[in-house]
C-alpha cells in the first residue's frame, strides 16, 4: 500500500499526490494528515495535486473531506496545481470543492496561507 | 436484377463501342465544363467510369457496384474542390446516355437496353448531389471549428490580469473551447486574475449565463478569481427579468471597470506621473 | 473489445487506466479523454460498490461520418436501480454520502444509455466520439 509522504516546512504541511493513487492510499492520506495535524499544530495543508490527471467524485469528497477535517484542526488548506482538464472536467460533474481554496501553485498557496490574499 | 438480360446486352454495346462512346461523352462533359477542364483528363476519368459501369451492367463480380460507387464520390468530391456546382457534375454524369443515345438511336431493338441503361445512370447522377452535399457540409465544419479557434483570443491586460472578449454566440461547443484556453492561459502566464468580456455577446439568456457560471468555476479550481464585464443595459434587464443569479461573481459594466476592480484587488494603484 | 471484471478497487484502477489508453490511441483531445476516464471511474465505482461487483467492456467504434470513438459498457447483477429517472437528476444518491448520481457523468459524455430495474441489475453504456 503507498502511503502518500507528508512534509512540514514551518507552520504548513504538503502533500503531493502522484497520479493514480489507490482509493485505500487516499483515505490512509485522510488519517495521516489529522495525525499530523494533531501532533504538529501545523496551521496550513497545501495539497499539490500537478501530477493527477483524473478527480473523480470519490477523490473530490475525499479532498473536501480533508478541508473539513483541517479546519475542524484550525488549519487552513489549499488544493494547488489542478489540470485544466481536470478543472474543466469537475465543473460538469458538477462538483464544487467547497470548503477548500485552490490555487494554481505551491507558491500562491502559501500566499493564501499566509495571509496575502 | 438482370431478369431478361437486357443489363447484360447493354454491357456487350458499350464494350464493343467503348472508344466511340467514352470519346462522345468527353466531349459532351468538357463542353458542359466551360473550359476549365482539359480532354485528356476528363477522358482518363470517364474511362475509368465506363469500365466500372459496364462491369455493373454484366454483373460479373460482386465488387464492381462498390468501386463504381467509390469512384463516383471521389469524381464529385474532385469536382466540388474545384468549385463545379452539383448541377454540372449530375450532368457531365447524365451525359453518358446522350452519347450511347446518339449510336442507337437508329436501332429500335435496342430501346429496352438503353432503358435500362438510362435508369442506371440516373441513379449515379443523383448520388453525386448526395456526395456533393456530405463534402459542403464538412468544409463548413471545418470552417466553423476554424472559426471558432480564431475568435477566442485571450489576452493579457496587465500583471496578472487576462481578458477573454467574448464576441458572437456562447454556445456550449464554444464555451468548451473558451473553459480550456482560459484555463491554459492561467497555467501559462501564472495569472490570478480573468476578465471575461460579453459586450460582444448578442443575447445573453439562462443557457448563455449558465455557460458563463460554468467558465468561471473552471477558472476559480485553478485559484482564479472573475470578473464578468461588458454588461449592456439591455442585457441587465434580461438577466434580472429571467432570475439569472451570477452569485458571488462580481460584474461590471465596461471592460475598464473590471480592470479597474482586478487592479484594487490585486493591490495595485494608478497614480498621475 | 477488452473485458475487465470489476471486483475490487484495484480493477477499478485498471479500468481507468485501459480506457485511458484506448482514449488515446482513438484521437479523444485531452480534455475528452480526461471526461472519458472520469465517467468511467464514476460507472466502474458504481458498480463495485452499488453493484456488488460487475464487468466492464471497453470497445472502439465508428460513426456514420467516418469518426471514432470509445464506448464503454458497465453491467452488474446487484439490486437495480428502482426509479430511473430520478437517478438521473441532478444531485440524487443512494448508500449516503454526497454523491453526484449519474448525472453528472452523463454531461461528461456524448452517448448515455441506462438499463435497470429492481432485482434485474443495470446496464449502462456510454459513447465520446473525437472531434
């Protein structure tokens, strides 16, 4: 089973998600990252998500769940990196992703998370 | 098909007065073709018909209707290419029967034959309007999707800050080609910021705003935030009379505006020199 | 045509990737594949977990007008869907959670086709044609 890896640079984790991921391996990601953020109090969740090229409704509750889950932490988070076919294909889904902020790059997320926008 | 052998006669007639016949019948087409067609080439291609044609008639093998029918569309989508109306290539077609007419027109025994032969033909000349309209139809298509293409520029107002003007119609084909290029543009020039324009959008109803609602979701997945400018008076008294509601996306009158409202967000400031 | 059975989560992986694949190699633009994989992740997850385990068949086709597409073929024996029409508006779920129903990956392709009834299983076939 791949764990997906979690760094903490300062008060932010990052997750970077690599294509194809097992639906295991995403709900594993769930449970690490409230881990983390219990024992981190890391007030930040950037989730780079460059490299996946499908988000079906399963992973798309599954990252809005991890918005929930972090804010419930008081942390914020940032889904950084999305295709533009993927984008392109979640707005006719119809799904939202509300709950959390997206950005187009790591860089831009930490200036969300950080304050400046 | 052939129940009284008549196909099978007429088949022997042409083959054994295949040059008199191919030769008449170039003529007639070259004619009808208002010299923009050279005796040679046209006999070379007429040839190639007649043989098809006869073997059709002799019913001697089971592909013969097929490569007929091959080569007639290629013949029509050639002449379409070349700018000739449907008419005149039905009629270079029809003129085959003018010019077995003229050789037996003499002999009455062989009115049955040229019967059949005449219905034949007419049935070719017909498929080669059908051939006609499928190739018009796809180089409209063509065009179309060109069109399309050249009309949907993005464009880069400042630091940061793009604009998609939008002019014609906002159909769903479009709005798809609109979503990936804005999208791509954001990727491309890092931007946070889009300004989509519709001043030059005829009319704007649910259908069109909902295209609107969808483009700009697209655009906030990848962390931009839009702005919908070229509101006309007009428009805003159909929207509001329809119970469009564009939410929490601001909209602006002018496209000046909205650039105007990107530039505060973004936090900058135009100050005189 | 390939037949893929559909009994766990990794055969859901795989149906991605084999639509994928066959999106590709038949001219779908990007953006059409990526719509194509999705709704048959959204049907292969359908299958598995409402389903109760079923096949998928993924074939090449062509149109009329000379086009190609990918059409995918999802069935299953499980409990059926009771109302078919209501399955396919906007928002509606079974099982909990939030989840999207089928219309949403209707909009994601060209050709939909859904066949079910109570205790019968359900079939549903989706068409992308490239452009």
């Amino acid at each position: 089973m791949d764990r997906v890896p979690i760094l903490k640079i300062g008060p932010t984790l990052f997750v970077s998600i690599q294509i194809d991921l097992q639906d295991e391996s995403v709900i594993l990601l769930q449970e690490d990252l409230a881990d983390e953020l219990a024992a981190t109090g890391a007030r930040g969740v950037i989730i780079d998500i460059t490299a996946v090229e499908i988000v079906d409704s399963f992973i798309g509750r599954m990252l809005t769940m991890i918005g929930s889950i972090s804010r419930l932490f008081d942390a914020e988070t940032v889904i950084v990196g999305m295709r533009p076919a993927v984008a392109i294909t979640l707005t006719e889904l119809g799904l939202s992703m509300g709950g959390v902020r997206t950005a187009l790059n790591a860089e831009k997320g930490l200036e969300i998370l950080n304050g400046k926008t | 098909m052939d129940v009284d052998g008549t196909r099978g006669r007429m088949a022997d007639y042409l083959r054994d007065h295949q040059d008199k016949v191919v030769g008449r019948w170039s003529e007639l087409v070259v004619a009808g073709g208002r010299g923009r067609t050279s005796v040679e080439e046209v006999r070379r291609e007429l040839g190639g018909l007649f043989t098809l044609i006869v073997r059709v008639l002799s019913e001697a093998d089971e592909h013969a209707d097929g490569e007929l029918q091959a080569a007639l569309d290629e013949l029509s989508r050639g002449r379409a290419r070349d700018g000739f109306t449907p008419s005149e290539t039905a009629l270079g077609v029809f003129s085959l029967k003018e010019a077995v007419y003229e050789l037996v027109a003499d002999s009455a025994e062989m009115v049955p034959e040229f019967l059949a032969l005449s219905r034949m033909i007419d049935d070719l000349g017909l498929s080669t309007f059908e051939a006609y309209s499928a190739a018009r139809e796809q180089i409209i298509s063509d065009q179309v999707t060109t069109m399309m293409e050249l009309s949907t520029p993005v464009v880069r107002l400042w630091e940061g800050i793009i604009a998609v003007p939008l002019v014609g119609t906002l159909d769903s084909a479009r709005t798809q080609l609109v979503m990936e290029k804005l999208l791509d543009t954001l990727v491309a020039t890092g931007a946070d910021h889009a300004v989509i324009d519709i001043t030059g959008v005829a009319t704007v109803d649910t259908e069109v705003a909902q295209h609107l609602l969808k483009t700009v979701s697209a655009a906030r997945l990848l962390g931009a935030e839009c702005t919908i400018s070229g509101i006309r008076p007009q428009v805003a008294q159909t929207i509001v009379s329809l119970g469009i509601d564009f939410g929490d996306i601001a909209t602006k009158a002018t496209l000046a505006d909205a650039l105007a409202l990107a530039l505060r967000q973004a936090g900058l400031k135009v100050v005189q020199a | 045509m390939d037949e893929l059975p559909i009994k766990s989560g990794d055969d859901v992986v795989r149906v991605r990737q084999q639509v994928r694949t066959v999106a590709a190699k038949n001219g779908l633009s990007l953006v059409d594949q990526t719509k194509l994989v999705t709704a048959a992740s959204e049907l292969a997850r359908n299958t598995l977990v409402h389903g109760g385990g079923g096949v998928a068949r993924v074939e090449v086709v062509k149109s009329l007008n000379g086009r190609t597409g990918g059409k995918l073929h999802f069935t299953d024996e499980g409990p059926g869907i009771a109302d078919v029409d209501l399955a396919l508006t906007d928002g509606w779920t079974t099982g909990g959670g939030l989840g999207l129903g089928l219309s949403g990956t209707r909009r994601l392709v060209d050709e939909f086709e859904l066949n079910s009834k109570p205790g019968a299983g359900t079939s549903v076939v989706v068409v992308k044609w490239s452009r």
